[in-house]
C-alpha cells in the first residue's frame, strides 16, 4: 500500500510516497517543453495548477532537465519558437 513521506525540496517536490518500493515523487514544472517531455517518457500527469504541471515521477526535476536537456527534443523545442517568432513578425 502507500507509504506517505512528505517533503518539500525547492519547492518542486510536493510530495514522496512509497508504492510497491519504489519512491514515487510529486514533481511541478513550469516549461512547457521539459513537461511534454516528461509526459512523452510515461510519467503520469497528475494536475495542472495555473501555468504549473505537477508530474508522479520516479526522478526529481533536476534529473529530467539533465535528460532533456541531453536530448534531441530541446533541439525541437528551440526551433519551433524560433520559427514561431518569424509568425509573429509577418
């Protein structure tokens, strides 16, 4: 069953707990690309609060922008709103 842990780092993790012993985290993130991302690699959205998605993660936030960041997508992501801006131009 659930273990609950609370926690708060950085005011990213909301919350820890403990299912099946794995440590589950509650992870909010506030870009767009890095939570599509996160989503894409199968963690499961929990909520959105304002402009805030809050992700239960088996990783911190920290360990998904390094992966992101290692990534092709960010790659994606940088030309889209580079190419986005010439649409806003025109």
């Amino acid at each position: 069953m659930l273990e609950h842990l609370t926690t708060i780092r950085w005011c990213e993790v909301v919350s820890k707990f403990v299912y099946e012993q794995k440590v589950f985290m509650l992870i909010s993130v506030n870009q767009l690309g890095l939570a599509a991302y996160i989503k894409m690699k199968g963690s499961d959205l929990v909520e959105v609060v304002g402009k805030t998605f809050v992700f239960e993660s088996l990783k911190s936030v920290n360990e998904w922008r390094v992966e992101y960041n290692n990534s092709c997508c960010i790659q994606h992501d940088i030309w889209v709103c580079e190419l986005r801006n010439h649409l806003r131009y025109e």
